[in-house]
C-alpha cells in the first residue's frame, strides 16, 4: 500500500538525563519550540560538542529530560567530528560513540551516548494499526525528481507519535528534500 | 540483471577552460594524481569557491582543460555556500548557478557554472555493450546495510570511461558508502 508522509529533518541534537544537564548548566532547560511530537521541545540551551579531530558549536538540547543522555549526529557530522558512531534506533546507545559537551559552566564526556540515528517514521498506535504495521518493520520510503531513490526505514509507535519521517540532513540532501516535503511511504 | 559496481566518491571540484585557468594562475596546472576515468586527473591547484552566504577553501581543479566552465558541489555545500545549483549531468551548465572564484591571482565569477552533478555510472561503450544499456539510461544501485536504499543514476558512456558509480558526498554519506565499496547495480 501507498501513503503521503511528510519529511521532518533532524539536524544534530542532544538528548540528556536531568543529572547530565546540571552538570553541564545551573538554570532549569527552557522551551524555545514544540516539535511536531507531542511532548517534545527544542530548548534554548546549546552546548559544543567535541571529538578527536573537531568540534561543533550551538547543538541544541531537546527537552524533556530522557532517562539516558543521547548524541545524534549526522555521517557528515561524524567525519567532522572523527568519530564512527553506529547507526542505530534512538535508546540503543550501548557501545555507541563516545563524545564531550562543552557548555560555559562545564566540559563533559560521555562514554558511550553519540549515535547516527536510524531513518524513522513516527506514529501513534492508532495509525499503526490504519496502516497495519508494527514497531521497528522495515518500510519504504520514495523519493521523486532529480535525486531520485527509494530509502528504508522503520516504524516507530509511540503513544506521542505525530506522523511524520525523520530524516537527517546527510539523507535530506542526497534526496534534495526540504522539511514538510510529502514523499510516499510503500507498506 | 545485477552487476557489482565500485564507488568513487565526488568531492567538490572544478573543470576549467584553458582561458579561465590562466585567468587564475599564472603557471601551467601540475598533476596531483590521476582519476580512475582515463586521462584525467587531480591538480595541485586549487581556488576558493565563494557565494552569497559563505566560501569553501581548498577545491581542487581537474585536468585536462575542458570547453566549459563547471563548479561540482554538493547540496550541502549550496547551502554552506548560499547557492541553488540544479542537479545536471556534466556539461550542461546552462541557467546553473553563478559562483566566484578566488585565487592568490585573482577573483572571477562564473555566470552559469555550478551544478550538482547527477549519480552516474561511467563506463565505455564495450561494457555498455556487454551490459546492453545506452547513455543516459536510467540504472538503479542497490545499497545494503543500516542505511540501505535504492538510488537512481545514469548510465555515462565515454570512450575513457572506467566502470565506476561517481556519488557525491551527500550521497554517499546518507548511504553509509566509503570509496571503493562494491554495490549493486540493477538494469
């Protein structure tokens, strides 16, 4: 079957548990803007982060806190940084890349939190069960005009799970989509 | 049918008339190594590319000299640099994107030179033959792992040409690629 989905492209940023942002800065995190899942907020606060070989200044924290701290750069990112994170499911940052954050307060490295997150397609459960899919099935997503392809990627049913696909910025442009653009997803 | 092709990843890079070159430098252009496509190859020479928004330093020029002017970047690129070049096969510069060009010599732009170059699979005509494709003919490529996906490219055929898929970086990095990878290539 064939749906519309819309692109949502994610550049790097950080997710960090309340004891890792307190470290890193004394004021409580504030909201700059909602994202499109329910729940969610880009935060004014940005810190640097920092690999063997570069850096990158202003990566924006997301709220609200997450029971684990997590890094999600790009491919391209990664280059520039030095690092080789896998790509993987957001949560799964076991044996991920490690990586620091330097913010004005403080420097810190995290172990094992840097990863390229997976392309996604966000949903809640009464869309999963619409389209008839379940968590993690491996989807198809098209992608027409001059850069051409077909990418996969995976469902992933949260109970704040507004409809869309994420993308990153390495697979944005190597499709030449912009955010919002509608692309087909093939179950 | 399925063949394995070999990748070869594009950085960004420039072809110039013999005019424009020496516009540029004052000494002929040496090699730095040659290309996988017969005859050509890597200068020492490089310029600074510069757009309304920001300038890359270091891009590199390839030989031989050619009858036209072309600037090859990425989409990321365009957007460091402020530009909106169209996706184009080689040579067809025509309405592209206007680009500057610095060297210690001098500072030129190029009306029409910029282009994304589009995913091309060279080869020379006893390959195409053997493979039973024509120029410009539509392939797909197929790419495995934790980023896989089916790109769209054209068939390249030039009596030079060594069979190799040319992606960009933002191609390569949205697909996990690193040069010299084997992919498949499905007619």
């Amino acid at each position: 079957m064939n749906y519309k989905v819309k692109v949502g492209i994610s550049n790097h940023h950080i997710h960090l548990t309340e004891e890792t942002y307190y470290q890193l800065f004394d004021k409580e995190p504030s909201k700059r803007n909602d994202l499109n899942q329910i729940g969610e907020y880009a935060c004014n606060e940005t810190v640097t982060i920092k690999g063997p070989k570069g850096s990158i200044p202003n990566v924006r924290i997301m709220g609200p806190f997450r029971s684990y701290n997590q890094v999600e750069i790009s491919r391209s990112d990664a280059f520039l940084l030095g690092l080789n994170p896998p790509v993987r499911k957001s949560g799964q940052i076991a044996n991920s890349a490690t990586i620091t954050l330097i913010s004005s307060k403080n420097t810190i490295t995290l172990e094992e939190a840097c990863i390229i997150a997976n392309r996604h397609v966000h949903m809640n459960p009464l869309t999963a069960e619409k389209l008839n899919v379940v968590d993690n099935q491996l989807v198809k997503l098209a992608i027409k005009g001059d850069k051409s392809c077909i990418l996969d990627a995976y469902v992933k049913i949260s109970a704040n799970g507004y409809f869309e696909t994420h993308l990153d910025f390495d697979d944005a442009n190597a499709c030449g989509l912009k955010n919002n653009d509608e692309i087909d997803l093939i179950i």
